[in-house]
C-alpha cells in the first residue's frame, strides 16, 4: 500500500511533540472562547443591564403630576400611584389604569423663551 501511497506513513505519524499533541491546541482554543465570552459581555450584557437599571430607576422616581408617555404612545398625567398601577388623566374627566411597566418615559416639561 505504501507503494502508491507514500504519504499516508507520513500522516499517520505520532506528531514529533511526543504522544497525543493535543495539549498544545487547548491553550489557544481557552484563549479564543475566553476572548469572544468577554467581547460578547461588553457588547451585549452589560449595556442591557445598565439600560434595565436605568429603567427600574425612572419608574421608581415617578410621582404625582408627571406627565408621561406609554409605551403604547399615549400621553397623560399621573394622578395616583401604587406599587403595581399608574392612573393617568389622558383627558378632561377621563382617567386610565396602566401596570408601571407600561410607562415608556417621563415627558419634560418645556419652558417657552417667548412667554
């Protein structure tokens, strides 16, 4: 066989490192997956953890006279507040009970230059 195949003796071999030579190759392959886990957390997991955090604050820091956009796009003003609801005046006479999750933002109040 090794007469038309003189290769083959060749990469059948023991690699001249001694027996296995494997051991060699995991260092590297650590070093990559270690490289990509942490290129991966800064990129992805830290900013939403920061972006939740801020979250958690703003809807914590709401209070009474507000004015707030759902994230459902509707504008209105807190009138009441509990742990788990928001009351929003959206109109004359017109009040709505929203869970706090549904608050998308706090709207600023803008003062003219003009007036």
């Amino acid at each position: 066989m090794s007469l038309f195949f003189p290769d083959v003796a060749w990469a059948m071999a023991p690699s001249p490192g001694g027996v296995g030579g494997g051991g060699s190759q995991l260092m590297p392959t650590l070093v990559m997956f270690g490289a990509m886990f942490a290129i991966f957390y800064f990129l992805m997991i830290r900013p939403q953890q920061k972006q939740k955090q801020e979250r958690e604050r703003m809807l914590s820091a709401i209070k009474r006279g507000d004015k707030v956009v759902t994230t459902s796009g509707m504008f209105g003003t807190v009138t009441n507040l509990t742990d788990k609801t928001i009351t929003l005046r959206v109109a004359d006479q017109v009040k709505l009970e929203f869970e706090r999750g549904a608050i998308g933002r706090v709207v600023e109040v803008q003062v003219d230059k003009d007036a």
